[in-house]
C-alpha cells in the first residue's frame, strides 16, 4: 500500500513549522536511511504515491518524542486542512455532514491507494465507519493512523462541513484482535 506524497508534504512543513527546523534535523538522524531518502528529498512530488512504510516510521518516531503530546492528531487535522482542494473544500461546506460521512470511503482514497473505509449511517447524526486493513506495517497504515489521525481528519472533515460537536471514536481496532478498525462518528448539530 501506498500513501499520497502530499500527505508527506504537509507532514514535513507542518514539523518544520511547529518543531523548527532543529528538531526536524533531529527526527531525520532518527529515521531509517531508506525513509529519510523519501522524507528529506526535495523530488517529493504531493501527486506521487510512496510506500506506506515511510508513514508509518514517521509516525512511530514523532509518537516517542516528549512534550509533545497529541502530535498525531494535530498533525492529521493541519494534512487535512492544507490537502483538501477548492473543490473539496466547497463541497465541504455545501455538503451536510452526512454526506461527508457518506463519502468516507472516496476521502480515504486521497490518501491511501488501498485499504477501505466503509461507512454505515446508523442514526440521525451517528455514522459508523468500518476500515479494512491488515496489519503489516510495511504494507498497512500503522496504530497511530487508526488510533489518531483518522478520527481527527472525521471530526475536522464535520467541522469544516459546518457540524457543531464532531466526535470520533476508535471503538475497535486490528492492532488489538479485531479484523477491523472501527468508528463512532457522532456531531450534535
């Protein structure tokens, strides 16, 4: 599986925006040579897709690093946030924010080239999403994807579609014996 080079983009300004870009020197002397290749290079091109394990290195790094709590849900609502087109953006805000739930899946694939999030309305403002993936972590998103950056790009994607009180939560996941991540995406108006 891969992941959108824009994803790694946004990933690389926003640390060398809140971390500086000591400390971004710092993760680079922390990460596998091989992602370091991928991460650090100037050719990264945002409509490219590359391995899913550079994520996840990242990830995992950024994760260990103290004070710094909350990185990865911060830094997926900032990827969302600067990812999404005009377009997205407009439909966003047009949208209801059940639509956006219901468009999950197509979302998903902005950024990963394979997996699937399904998702199930199952009452007035409550949708649960289903995501299909193993848990190789060369060739799958890691826990940090599942457990953070998902529900905060769900609970930005309702506040940018105009919901008041989004919320998502990681009820199930495949890194704990389950076949499936899951989540409860609710929003009170």
């Amino acid at each position: 599986m891969k992941i959108r080079g824009s994803a790694l983009m946004h990933t690389r300004t926003y640390l060398q925006t809140r971390w500086g870009s000591q400390s971004v020197s710092v993760l680079d002397s922390k990460l596998p040579a091989s992602v370091r290749a991928v991460f650090s290079s100037p050719d990264l091109v945002a409509h490219s897709w590359y391995p899913v394990s550079v994520w996840n290195a990242i990830a995992d790094e950024i994760s260990r690093w103290p004070n710094k709590p909350g990185v990865i849900r911060d830094l997926a609502a900032y990827v969302a946030e600067q990812d999404l087109t005009l377009a997205h953006k407009v439909l966003l805000k047009l949208g209801t924010p059940a639509l956006v739930m219901r468009q999950a899946g197509v979302m998903w694939g902005m950024y990963f080239n394979g997996g699937r999030l399904a998702p199930l309305a199952e009452g007035e403002r409550f949708f649960r999403l289903i995501l299909y993936l193993g848990v190789d972590p060369q060739a799958d998103p890691g826990r940090q994807t599942c457990r953070d950056a998902v529900p905060a790009w769900q609970e930005n994607a309702l506040r940018l579609s105009g919901a008041r009180g989004g919320q998502s939560l990681h009820t199930r996941c495949r890194f704990e014996g389950h076949p499936t991540c899951e989540y409860e995406v609710r929003w009170l108006r």
